[in-house]
C-alpha cells in the first residue's frame, strides 16, 4: 500500500524529462509489439489540458504526440515540447518505480514473470533470431544470481529483450556489423551486484545491478555507445 511517505521519495524533474522517459520507454514497447504507457495529462503555457498516450516525442522538431483510442476510433493531438507548462502522470508501480529513479520498489506481475524452463526457451528463441544476423555469433548465456528470484528472472527477459533491439540496429550499419562480428563471438547477459560492460577475449559481457531493478537498464541509444567502446 503506497504512502505519502513512499511518495516522497521521487524527485523533482522536469515536465519534458517526464516525457523523455515515458517516449524512450513507448521506443522498446514498440519494438517489443506491447503497449504499457500511463495516460499523461499535458498542461500547456495557456492553460489548456491535453490527455493521452505518448506516441511519438522529437527532441530536435519541438514537438510530440499523444493519442487516445475511444470506442475503437483514435484520437490524436500534436504539441509542442516548447508549450508543456506540466504533466500529470497516473502511474503504475512500473512507472513509480521508473520516476522514482530506483528509489521507489518494483515488484514483478506473476505474469510477467517466466520461470526457469519458459526463460531458457525464451532466450534461446532470441539466440536464434540474433543468429540470423549475426552468423559468426556462438552462443548467448544468461546468467542470474539469485536463479529462483522473481525479479531477476524478470530482468533477465528484460535484458534478452534489450540486446535484442540492440543488435538490430548495429546490423542496419554494415560497418557497425562487420566491426561487431570481428570482435565478439558469445554474449553473457549477467543479473548480479553490480553493474558493467567489458570485453574478455571474444566475449561481451553485459551486467546490470539487481537492486537498481528496472530503472537499472540502460536505454538501447547509450547501449550501443557502450558496446561500441568495447570493439
């Protein structure tokens, strides 16, 4: 049961910040085929109320958009970034968790949880699509350290799902791709105590923080940067 006390503990940030995070999340819901987003309510610099989903947010155009479906029609408004007075956010625990910066605890839905077997599956599934673009890549290991935990489980699917998007956008640059297939032949995803990214011979390994939870994953853009730095 959520608090003031709890509550406290998110930070001041800035209505387009807000936005930032909710669009770089609708970008891996996308590539994901699923939809998560909270409804959003932008106050404008002449106090007109705007409600709905981020859909789509352009740092560099000043502007974003934010859709409703209602009876099975959409409904879409443009703004500009540059006209955003506030944001109202009604968030899930996800969303608590992510404004929070990690402050504010995440718990796992039991079905978004996959157990031992149906992750194995899972990842090995991914291996196989990822092999299909990257023909000299051997092997993709998961590894958690606390194997029966719920939220290492969920941020290991997290993980497979993120390198996932990675690995597709370094095989759309065919130099990007011929430097990563020189460089790497295994990947080993790690779910530990700590959080870093280093090469060991011809091996990528990429390790987040349990505790961090969800907000510990880094968004895919500074992903590739640091994959980069390591070929």
């Amino acid at each position: 049961m959520m608090d003031y006390n709890e509550l406290m503990k998110l930070p001041a940030l800035r209505p387009n910040e807000v936005l930032d995070m909710l669009f770089e999340f609708s970008k891996h819901e996308n590539e994901e085929g699923t939809f998560n987003m909270p409804e959003v309510t932008i106050i404008t610099t002449y106090g007109i109320t705007v409600s709905g989903h981020m859909l789509s947010f352009d740092k560099k155009e000043d502007c974003f958009v934010l859709g409703i479906i209602g009876e099975g029609k959409p409904s879409i408004r443009y703004l500009y970034l540059s006209s955003v007075q506030g944001v109202e956010v009604n968030p899930t625990e996800y969303w608590l968790h992510m404004l929070s910066k990690g402050n504010l605890p995440f718990t796992a839905k039991d079905e978004d949880v996959l157990n031992g077997l149906q992750l194995r599956a899972y990842l090995k599934e991914k291996t196989e699509n990822i092999q299909s673009l990257f023909t000299t890549l051997e092997l993709i290991e998961l590894k958690l350290v606390n194997k029966e935990d719920r939220g290492s489980k969920y941020l290991g699917k997290a993980l497979i799902d993120s390198l996932v998007i990675v690995l597709r956008k370094i095989s759309e640059d065919t130099l990007a791709k011929e430097a990563f297939e020189d460089a790497f032949r295994k990947i080993e995803l790690r779910v530990e105590d700590v959080k870093e990214f280093k090469k060991e011979g011809n091996t990528l390994i990429l390790s987040i923080a349990e505790k961090e939870g969800p907000y510990g994953l880094l968004k895919v853009n500074v992903l590739i940067q640091e994959i980069e730095k390591l070929i």
